[in-house]
C-alpha cells in the first residue's frame, strides 16, 4: 500500500498553477522528486563535492565511496550479478547509444539484422537507423495490433540467424503496453541475438529482474524514478561488457598510456571516460531508498487501481478513444488518449488552465502513432504521488475542453 500523504514529500506538489492545485500527470516524461532527494543533492554539494577515484583526502574517497555505493544500489535494483556490471550514463539514451557505439560497431556487419518494434520510443530507434546506415545492416520491426500489444507470430516469423539484436522496450511510453520480454528474449535467443531492453518505462514502476528476464542489455533513466536528471546506466553482463570496446576515450579509463596507444581498465571503468555526473548518480541511490522503502510491488499496485479507474472514468467522456491493452496485466500506469473534438494541443493548454501537466504530441514515437492513423495524442502518466482525486480533476478538465470544443446543437425553435 501507498501511504495516503506521499503526496507531501513533493514540494513541488504543494504549489499553485493558475490559482489551482498542481496536479501533475506528465511522470513519464519526468518524475517529481521527493524532499530527501533534494536535500540529498544539496547535501553533496555542501559536504563533500570532490572528484572521484582520483583524490586520497577524506572528501575525495567519500565522493568515490558513495559513487561507488550508488553503482551497487542501482545493480540491486534490476538483480544484476554484480555492481561492475552497471555502466553510468547520463540517460536512457547515452545508455542505448553506447552500446550501438561500442557494442554494435564490433558486433555488426554487413546484411546482419536488428529487429525492433513499431512502439520503440526515438531513442530506442534512431541509433540503431544509424548504426544500421553505418554498418550496411538492416532494421526490420514487429507490429502492434489494434489493442496495442505487439505481433508475437510476426516475431517469430522474423526472428532469424541473421538477427544479431533485439531492441525491445519494456513498457511503451505512449500505449503503456508491457511486452513479454522474457519470452522474446528465449526465442531471440534461440537464434543467437543478443536482447536490449529499454527500461526507462518500466524500472522505475515495477520490480525488474534482469537474470530472470535473461536479457543482454538494459537501459535507464535516474530522472523517471524520483532521481535527478542527468544520471541513466546501461547493465549488461559482465563478459559482454569485458569483450566490447569503449565508447568515450579519455581520462580514467586507461591503465596505461603511451603516445600512440593506450590499454584500458575493467568494466565499468573502461566505460566512465572523463569526470562523471557525481552529485546526480550519488542522489540516486537515495530516489532508489525512497523507492524501495515504499515497495515496487506496492507502487505497480497503486498504479494499476488507478490506471483501471482512469479507463473507466475518462471512457465516459463523449468522443474519446483511450490508447492500448483493456488488460491491465499487460499495461502500466500511462493512459494516452485521442478527443474528436479538439487537438491534442488545445487539450493540454486548457488542462493547463485547471492547474493539469499532461503531455502533448507525438511524445517521441512517430511511427507509433503514425501507424495509428493520428499525428499526436494526449497523456496522462501516474505516479506513486497521484491518485483518484488527480483522475477526477483530469476528467472534469476534460469535460471543460469538451464544453469549450464541441460545436453548439442548433437551438431549438
Ligand atoms: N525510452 C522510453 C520508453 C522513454 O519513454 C524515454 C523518455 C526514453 C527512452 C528516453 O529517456 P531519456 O531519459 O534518455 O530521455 N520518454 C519521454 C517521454 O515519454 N516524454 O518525455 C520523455
């Protein structure tokens, strides 16, 4: 269960938008962040702020402690083997980036495929286009049905030897759709491709098990789970790691460098170029004991009781069509939905006068809603913070919006 006032440990919560309550329903795109992980950045900065594994005064090794501590709190998280498997980023998408960089340089050739789907977010797809452009490989992609659960036949049917990666989001930042991962994995396996799971959607709303879900590559955002922005991490297992080549050269990823050449250091060092982001992979161990002193079984509970009431709510709004699976089994807590009244834009403007933060546009997935037949949508993303009282507010919104846009009946004469 969630507490009912965790609403208070956001103080951004706690202001007014136009004269009305702030009620945020844009978490998908960022989290808020919870008073102990603002505190706890501040707190950096005022007691210890030193580089990291380079310095050996007191501040220095406390700084490198923490970071260090942070790496084991985040392999904790997903169930990595260990902590060395855990590569800091600055996002999802350096995360995904790197390993088209590193891993996908080395690894693929000439008529080699990767297979995606038609939900990938933009940054699950565009590195593979320039990887694929790069290496003369080719993109193929699984479809999604009209429930938005994707093809698994098609899957199969494509899946072949010549498939060297799987990209694979975990849960669609638009649909809410949860993919069955670790199936795919066994059959992508079965032909020797190796898994990338995008996890920015999914690691910070459900418990995530990487050995159980067999995957080869992971990726995720600090941002979306209550952390701060500019922290993500890529966790692959340590032997793919230890064979890949580095992405950034530079500073502290060398053991021993010569004018013309260098040797580099182990996983996840080899990996870590230059000065990281410090204070903001720090505080995330603190957003991820926020987390999990709540329970990620508790707050992927909380989210799909009010993911079922938001369905079953905005379904009473005339004119609406709600994006992805009826199932809540197969969907987390992101509801996007088309008005036939208005655009998503005028929709999110006038929630906005009622004190709503929701998401406008194609929320970087334009195939996916190109291959719904409509240029944007709008969405509401819960979080642990929101609850029924949020969803009320939205649905009266809407009813404001479609007050606002429905062309007037003729007057009766
Ligand atoms: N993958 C998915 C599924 C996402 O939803 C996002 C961000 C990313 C990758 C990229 O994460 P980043 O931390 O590198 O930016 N999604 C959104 C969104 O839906 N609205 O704004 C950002």
């Amino acid at each position: 269960m969630i507490p009912r006032n965790v609403k208070d440990d956001f103080p951004i919560l706690r202001q007014k938008m136009h004269g009305k309550s702030l009620i945020y329903l844009d978490s998908a795109a960022t989290s808020q962040k919870p008073q102990g992980v603002i505190d706890a950045l501040v707190r950096y900065y005022q007691e210890y702020n030193a580089n990291v594994h380079r310095g050996i005064y007191h501040i220095a090794e406390e700084a490198t402690r923490r970071y260090e501590a942070s790496r084991g709190k985040v392999a904790g998280l997903i169930n990595a083997r260990r902590p060395e498997e855990i590569i800091f980023t600055r996002s999802t998408t350096e995360a995904i980036n790197l390993v088209a960089y590193a891993w996908g340089r080395a690894n693929m050739n000439e008529g080699d495929e990767i297979l995606a789907t038609e939900m990938e977010h933009h940054s699950n797809l565009v590195p593979w286009q320039m990887l694929a452009a790069e290496r003369g490989a080719k993109l193929k992609f699984v479809p999604f049905d009209g429930q938005g659960l994707l093809d698994l036949d098609v899957y199969e049917r494509l899946l072949n030897e010549r498939t060297k990666l799987v990209a694979l989001t975990h849960q669609s930042n638009v649909l809410g759709t949860i993919n069955p991962v670790k199936d795919m994995t066994r059959k992508a396996h079965a032909v020797g491709a190796k898994v990338l799971v995008d996890g920015a959607q999914s690691a910070p709303h459900m418990p995530v098990n990487v050995q159980d879900l067999d995957v080869d590559f992971f990726a995720l955002s600090a941002h979306k789970m209550c952390g701060p922005t500019g922290a993500g991490a890529i966790w692959a297992r340590y032997e793919i790691l230890d064979a890949m080549p580095p992405f950034h050269g530079g500073g502290e990823m060398i053991m021993l460098v010569q004018l013309d050449k260098s040797t580099y250091k182990e996983p996840p060092h080899k990996f870590e170029a230059g000065t990281p982001n410090i204070a903001d992979c720090i505080v995330w161990s603190d957003a991820i004991d926020y987390l999990q002193d709540i329970g990620l079984d508790a707050i992927r509970a909380h989210e799909k009781q009010l993911t079922a009431y938001a369905i079953s709510q905005l379904s009473e709004i005339p004119g609406i069509k709600i994006l992805g699976p009826r199932d809540l089994e197969r969907r987390g807590g992101v509801v996007s939905f088309h008005l036939d009244v208005a655009h998503p834009h005028d929709v999110a403007q006038v929630l906005d006068q009622e004190g709503i933060a929701v998401r406008a546009g194609h929320h970087c997935a334009q195939p996916l809603h190109r291959r719904l037949g409509i240029s944007a949508s709008t969405r509401a993303s819960f979080y642990l913070y929101n609850n029924e009282d949020d969803v009320d507010a939205l649905v009266r919104g809407l009813h404001v919006v479609h007050r606002m846009f429905s062309p007037r009946t003729a007057p009766v004469t």
